[in-house]
C-alpha cells in the first residue's frame, strides 16, 4: 500500500470520529436534560455540520500538512518515475540537513542559518516585548480613555501600508547615504556612513515593527483586566515602581506575555519578506532556504522536510519555555 | 507607634467638579475615626488623599505632625485596606500578608516568623500556605488586615471593607476589627456610608455630605445633638417637620408645621421668623395625647411588627409619612389602619434645626 494512500483513508476517519463524538455527546454529559447534538440540531442539520467541520479540518487543515509530511520521506523524483521503485521512504530529505549529499561534509551553511535564525528571532521577540510591555501597560492602566484611543489609531494605521512598502521604506531610512546616516554625519557623530543593513539593524527594526500589534494586543488584554487596587495595593505597602511590576503586574500578565511571544516568536521564524528585503547581503534567513528549494530547486520533499525541521525546532522551543516559566498551553489561548 | 493625623483646609478638586470642599479635622494618636456619608459625599476621596494617592488641590495633610505634601503613598506611614481587599491572588497568604516586609528586603526567615504571629493576631494560625482563593470572605478580610498591619503602619486607613460581607458576619467584624484596633493601638480612619458600623465602632465620627464635613462628634453627640438637617436625616431614622419658628428663647422653640405648632430644643439660637425644620426621632414618639405643642394627629397607614418593636406609619402633610416605633414594653394598642391616632413627644426630644439639605431618601 503506498504511503500516499493513506492520505484518502484519513477522511473517512475523521468523519466517523465527528460521528462517534456526536452521538456520545449526550453520555457524557451529566446533565439529564441535556440533549444530544442530533435532537438540538435536527438530523439534516447534524450531518451536514459534521460533513462540513470535517471537510474543513481535513482539507484547509490536516491534509495540506499531512502531504507535506509525507512529501518529505520522499526522494526528489522526475514526475513519471513517481510511485515507481525508486518512490520509497527515506529519511535523506532531514539528513541533507545535517549533512550535504553531495560530498558527505557537515551542512555548516544551513545549520548555520537555522541557528541564526532561531537566534534573532529570539531577540526580536525580547525587542518587541521591551517595547510593547510599557506600552500595554500604558494604555491598560494608566492611560486616559482618550488617549488610549489615539495610541490604538497610531498603531493600527501604518500597518495599513503594505508589508513590502513598509520595509522598503525602512531600507530607505537605514541606507548608506540614507536619512539617519546623514543624520549622524551632519551631527558629526560619525565620519562615515554606517552599514546598518550589514549590522542587521534593518532586520531587527522591519521584524520588531512587523509583528508589534501581535504582541502588544495579548499584553494589553491581560493588563488591562488587572484590578488597579492591586496596583495601589502594592505601592501603598511600599514597593517601588519595578517591584510592582515584578511581583504584580507580570505574574499576572505571564499568560499574556506568553500569549504574545510565541506568536511573535513562531512569526518571525517563519517570515520571509522583512528577511529577505531588510536583511544583510550575508543574512541567510532559514525560510528563504526553504523557499528556494521549493521554488528554484523544485526540490518540495527537501523543502518540506526543511519546514517541518524548523516548525519541529520552533515547537519545542516553545513548550520549553512555557514549562521553564510555569504557563500551560491553555492558559496562553484564553 | 500611632501618629494623629492633621487636616488643613484639604480642598480636593477634579476638574471643575469640588469632591473635597476645605477639610478641617485633627484626628487623635490612637483613635478610631470614622467618615460616614453616602456615595459620593467624598469620603474615599479624604481617604486617598491621606494615603498619597491623591494631591490635595489646596491645604496640607500632616501625619504625626509631619508634612506630608510630596511624599508618595509608598513613603507614608499609612496602611490602607482595600474596598474589594486587593490581595495578590497568585500569592498564599503569608506572601501576601508579609508582601511589604518583602519589598523592604526583610529576610525570608524573618518574615515566615513575623507571618507566623500576624495569622496568630488574626486567628488564622496554619493557614499561611493557602492561596487567598481558598480562605472565606471573612478570611480574606483578615488577611487584609494583616498585610496592613505586618508593615507596621502608624495610620491604618480601611476603605468600607465590610461591605462586601453578609450581614451577621458584618456585626461580627465590628467586633473584631475595634478589637485588633484597641491591642495594636495605632490609630484607624474608618470610610462608611453605614451608620451602624461608625456609631459601633468609632470614638468619634465625621458626617459629611457633598463634600463639606457637616459635623464631627462622638456617636451619641451626633445621634442625639445633629448640627444639620443632613445629620439629623442621614444618622438614624428620624421625621422631619419643615416650617417658621413662631417663637423661641435659648431653650426652645416653636415651629408652625402642617401639623400645627411644635416645640423642640433650640441649639442654634433660631429666633422668631426662621425658617426650621423640627425633628423627632421614631422611637422619642409616644402614641396617645400630651402637650398640646408636641401632639400630632393623623391618619395611620399601617403599621410594622419587627419582634421587639412595632413600626406604625402615620399619614404625614407631605409625601413622607410620620414613622412611630412603639416598643413591646408599654403594652399600647396599636391603632389599626384608617384609625385616627395621637402621639406626642417630650419636648427635650425634638430639635430645631435651621432649614437646609437633608440626605436623600
């Protein structure tokens, strides 16, 4: 049996657990009165709410990905020699990871970008914060209606512009004989020009700006329903500004906090365009490899193989730190 | 360890809007002082101010005799409890109560003691490893009390803290909270808009309405001797009975109401022409005929069996009807509804009091 094959028995699955957990809805339910999924719906109804839940988990959900995943146990094949002998499982697609196929030496170049890019966007996600966090607060306690509104209107606007625009406009700023550079030569604080798209500044910046409303929103959501008596509390018992924070506000805002890195974290680790328009010319960012090996190589199973590396690696990061700083998973979605 | 504190011509203002209209008061070493007025009178505002979270916009506030104009409320020797308490809810109740020993970077050793004898004080001995979620609202008002008090402050300032408690657990907090107040001896400011806490628990109460402090006196004095119209309707029950002084002397004086002519004491010095309001408590009422100028006669409505005493209700000349408690004691006959009744009062227990704004009903 191929292994794609496997990939049309899965619908058939799928539907039959929908079905199976409609009709034990009512067991398990401890309320008597309470009625199952076909008595509130009407047969009709249920089984096209259950055709169409499961059409939307299995073909905008599990099998894109699913295909992929089997893509990337695949050597790289012409068309017609697909499903043929040579089409068996192999794990060669991750291997090429570590190590080139072609001469059997360590993969320094792409280990090297993944861990680049792991790292950044690391910092990026710790930038984003420093600069949110104030600002949330601000506006969650400490802002009058009014202005909170303005601050909303200033940071939702420019993400109007679009996304290539936006970090062209910032290569602009940054260039050589760019605005801040002329800036600082005027001002005699330099002689020559700064390379500051060589120093990554751009992509600090473009990454930073690019996902500022996706952490500033968690962050706000979960200040702003903190009591402003705890607030008061706190200083009345004599705490200084940052031991409020500290020891009230952030361990109360943690699942927010949380909430808004992983986004930001598991977005700028997957995004291409600020890396590629606003990094270095020596910036090798992982998902431009990925892109490459699916759009100039036309090599899918090693690019799908690449993303599920990175997803895997960003994965675990992820669970890693959320037990390190004691938040459940559940808490970061509510 | 208490500190008095010291108003001076405190006025508070918000925009336009006056909350705090020249405060005058000096608030004893030791004592236990109550602001009572309704919602919005400005008491919390008085509170706020004492404890730095707001700047008076004129006069000073002096706690121990020191000036405290500048000085942030996590300087200040005050403690303040909370409405809602404001305990940290991710903390157990040891952090909370020993949160502001921590941030005065007293050692953990230390501090696990000084929790120790606090839950002793509030009767919670054991408890301290318990997250706040899992105490009781009486509880929780405890450890309110001990996170205050663990930081020793000289003023202890408690913004209506029993109001969220139900009813008999409110009495018994009375009780409690003047009995930690009389063994740590530091003084309380208290902020109630219910008249049965301040006249239990306070040595001296100020009344206040819109702002301005109407009258400040211990609870009797209050009770019995009110300065406004304001505080003789808003402290206890008491009906009032608007009209001209017909006559008067330093003593007494006669008012002519709707239900004719009235004589109360005369505090303010009223003269003839004034206009007054006279007010009789409903317990100074007594059914049946006396002097023809404390005798009223109306219509009754209906009347009220509460156990130890009996409400009758008369039909009053204005939309307000006459209330008269009877006590179990006398054995009178209560007059049925529709019946024609007299009662009177001793002329001692009315007073006539200038006209002016009475609390809303």
């Amino acid at each position: 049996m191929s292994s794609r094959f496997v990939v049309f028995l899965i619908p058939i699955v799928v539907i039959a657990i929908f079905w199976v957990m409609a009709k034990s809805e009512k067991k398990l339910a401890h309320d008597p009165t309470h009625k199952s999924f076909f008595e509130r719906n009407g047969t009709v109804l249920g089984v096209s709410f259950i055709l169409l839940v499961a059409f939307w988990t299995l073909f905008l959900v599990v099998l894109p990905y699913l295909y992929m995943v089997v893509e990337s146990f695949h050597p790289k094949l012409p068309f017609n020699q697909r499903g043929g002998e040579k089409d068996v499982l192999t794990l060669e697609q991750y291997k090429s990871f570590f190590v080139t196929p072609t001469d059997g030496s360590w993969n320094v170049n792409h280990m090297g970008a993944f861990v680049f890019t792991i790292i950044t966007s690391v910092a990026v996600t710790a930038l984003n914060f420093a600069i949110c966090y104030p600002l949330a607060y601000y506006m969650a306690q400490a802002g009058t209606a009014q202005k909170v509104r303005l601050i909303m209107l200033a940071l939702i606007v420019p993400y109007w512009v679009n996304e290539i625009l936006r970090a062209f406009s910032l290569r602009l700023l940054l260039a050589s004989k760019g605005l801040i550079n002329q800036a600082l030569m005027g001002m005699g604080l330099t002689e020559k020009p700064l390379d500051f798209m060589a120093m990554d500044v751009g992509l600090y910046v473009g990454l930073s700006y690019a996902y500022l409303l996706v952490m500033i929103f968690p962050l706000y959501n979960a200040i702003e329903s903190l009591d402003k008596n705890q607030i008061e509390a706190a200083r009345d018992l004599g705490a200084p500004w940052w031991k409020i924070h500290r020891d009230v506000v952030i361990p109360y805002a943690k699942p927010g906090i949380a909430s808004g890195c992983t986004m930001v974290f598991m977005l700028a680790a997957g995004s291409l365009a600020a890396p590629q328009f606003l990094g270095g010319p020596s910036t090798l960012w992982f998902t431009s490899i990925v892109y490459d090996f699916f759009f100039q190589a036309f090599n899918w199973p090693r690019g799908a193989a690449y993303a599920f590396i990175l997803l895997a690696a960003c994965i675990a990061f992820v669970m890693l730190m959320l037990r390190l700083f004691k938040v459940s998973l559940g808490e970061t979605i509510k | 360890m208490s500190a008095g504190v010291e108003l001076d011509h405190v006025t508070v203002r918000f925009g336009q809007f006056t909350a705090v209209e020249d405060a005058t008061l000096d608030i004893k070493g030791g004592e236990f002082f109550s602001f009572l007025g309704p919602s919005g009178c400005g008491k919390t505002t008085i509170l706020r101010t004492v404890s730095g979270f707001l700047d008076p916009s004129q006069g000073r506030v002096r706690i121990g005799g020191q000036d405290m104009t500048g000085i942030g409320p996590n300087k200040r020797p005050t403690a303040l409890i909370f409405q809602n308490l404001a305990l940290f809810p991710l903390m157990t109740v040891a952090d909370n109560i020993t949160y502001g020993l921590r941030v005065r970077g007293m050692p953990k050793a230390e501090r696990m003691k000084r929790a120790g004898e606090l839950l002793d004080l509030i009767a919670l001995p054991d408890q301290g490893n318990k997250l706040v979620s899992e105490l009781s609202g009486g509880q929780k008002q405890r450890v309110a009390i001990a996170r205050a008090l663990a930081v020793q402050p000289k003023v202890l300032l408690l913004d209506e803290p029993l109001s969220a408690l139900d009813l008999k657990l409110r009495q018994h907090m009375r009780t409690e909270l003047r009995a930690i107040q009389q063994q740590v001896g530091i003084t309380f400011i208290y902020i109630t808009h219910d008249q049965g806490e301040a006249l239990t628990m306070s040595d001296r109460i100020a009344v206040m309405s819109d702002g301005v402090i109407q009258q400040v006196s211990d609870g009797k004095n209050v009770y019995d001797h009110p300065d406004t119209p304001f505080v003789a309707s808003f402290v206890g029950e008491n009906n009032p009975f608007a009209g001209k002084v017909t006559q008067a002397d330093s003593s007494f004086a006669v008012v002519e109401t709707a239900h004719g002519a009235l004589r109360g004491r005369n505090p303010k010095g009223l003269k003839a022409g004034d206009k007054a309001i006279l007010f009789v408590r409903p317990e100074s009422f007594v059914l049946g005929e006396g002097a023809p100028d404390a005798t009223i006669h109306a219509e009754t409505i209906s009347s009220a069996f509460e156990g130890n005493a009996t409400h009758v209700f008369l039909k009053g000349a204005t939309k307000k009807e006459i209330t008269v408690t009877v006590g179990r004691h006398g054995g009178a006959k209560i007059p049925s509804q529709g019946e024609r009744a007299a009662i009177h009062y001793a002329p001692e227990m009315g007073i006539v009091l200038p006209e002016g704004k009475m609390a809303r009903e």
